[in-house]
C-alpha cells in the first residue's frame, strides 16, 4: 500500500515538474528578450526535458497501476535525452557568434549519434522480440 502511495506521490510530482518545464520554455520563448535563435533554442530544450519528464511519468504510473516496468520506455527516454543533447550541441555550433567546433565536440557528437543508434537498434530488438513473444 505504501509502495502504491509513493508512486503515485512521485507521479503526480513528475506532472507537476513537467508543468512547469512546459510554461517556462513557453513563457521563455515568448517574453525572454534574446535572439529568435537562443529562444528557439530554449524552447525546444524545454519541450524535449518535458517529454522525458512524461515518458518518466508514464513508466511509474503504469508501474504504480500493476504493470511492469518495461525496457521499452528506458530506451525511448535515453534516445529523447541524447536527440536533445545532440541537438543542443549542433544548434549552438552553428550560431555564428559561437565559438568554432572543437575536436572534442566533435567526438561527442559522434558518441551520441554512435549510443542514440545503438539504443534504437536495442528498442527494435525488444520490440522484435515482444511480438515473438505474444505470437509463440
């Protein structure tokens, strides 16, 4: 029963964090007196952390509502959190006021694309097996 409660506190928790991680890259957007690059920017930073958020949100509440916790979300947030992360990187390289591309950069984002190519191979996978599953 307290496991329940705990879940379903950490839940609506996500929710509400999510919120406000959604109405402040809005909010953000809109009144922050920058660039439309660094606002564009912002903004989709937000809605990306708003989605892991949820994808969080959603693995806890079907965990707190008797289900599994399946593999399939973990590998969809971690895919959402490197897109966001490799999007960040290549936007603020290509703004001209920015400094110039490092080696070190450079290596990141191909480790990134490497990892985020790997954890979409292993979602086909899980999803290739779990149909095999459901079939036998």
């Amino acid at each position: 029963m307290l496991e329940h409660v705990l879940l379903y506190v950490a839940a609506f928790a996500l929710l509400v964090v999510g919120a406000a991680v959604l109405v402040v890259a809005t909010a953000s957007a809109i009144f922050h007196h920058s660039s439309w690059t660094e606002r564009m920017i912002g903004s989709v930073e937000g809605i990306l952390l708003f989605l892991i958020i949820m994808e969080i949100f959603i693995t806890i509440l079907s965990h707190a509502r008797g289900g599994r916790i399946q593999l399939e979300f973990f590998i969809v947030i971690g895919v959402i959190a490197l897109v966001r992360h490799i999007l960040s990187v290549v936007v603020r390289l290509t703004i001209p006021t920015s400094q110039p591309a490092g080696r070190q950069q450079l290596w990141d984002l191909a480790v990134d694309a490497g990892a985020a190519f790997v954890l979409v191979a292993a979602l086909a996978v899980a999803r290739w097996s779990a149909r095999r599953a459901d079939v036998a």
